[in-house]
C-alpha cells in the first residue's frame, strides 16, 4: 500500500527527533486503527475530523458524492485518514500541528 500522506508524516517525525522527544510511528498503511485507538482519537475531535476528504483515496472512491459511514469507511479503508494523528495522554492531533505539539512540551 502507500503511504499515508508520507510528507505530512515525516515532518512531524522529524519534529519530534529534533527535539529529542520519543514518539511511536505506527503506519495505518499496514496496521489501522484499533476500535479503542479511533474512539480514544474520536473522542477528542468526532468522526468527521478523522476522514481526509482532500485525500486521494476519498476522491479515487467517489466519497464526496456517495452516503456512506464515516467510521465504518475509516476501519476498512485507513488510507482515509488524516495524518499524522498524535497522541499525548488525553489528548490528540489530527494533521501537522507543531504549534500544539509545542504546547505539549512546554508543559510540565
């Protein structure tokens, strides 16, 4: 499979290798999201949030003109996501955000 949004992706792990900051990359290419892991992330931002509707694959799938099931589209097709999504306990981003990231790091 490709990656997902590659370029998005290696800015944030060069953001945090940078700065020395330990993070876990997981490839959603080949693994997905686990149930707990999209309600953990839905949680903070709702469904609609997750879905990269700029994406390749949600334009390659006629997304925007078809009704469909965010969350069900999502587990079986995690090329749909927006990336990267971050986590930090609690609490979470979707797409690049140095800024928030920053805040993160800055808080003891």
């Amino acid at each position: 499979m490709a990656p997902l949004n590659a370029r998005k992706q290696k800015k944030a792990q060069r953001y945090f290798k940078e700065r020395g900051i330990p993070f876990q990359f997981v490839n959603l290419a080949e693994k997905g999201l686990s149930q707990g892991e999209l309600n953990s992330v839905k949680a903070v931002f709702g469904i609609d949030a997750l879905i990269d509707r700029e994406g390749k694959e949600y334009k390659r799938l006629n997304l925007e003109y078809l009704t469909h099931n965010v969350e069900e589209e999502l587990m079986g097709k995690p090329l749909l996501f927006k990336t990267p999504i971050v986590r930090n306990r609690g609490k979470a981003t979707v797409g690049y955000a140095p800024h928030v990231w920053k805040e993160w790091v800055d808080q003891p």
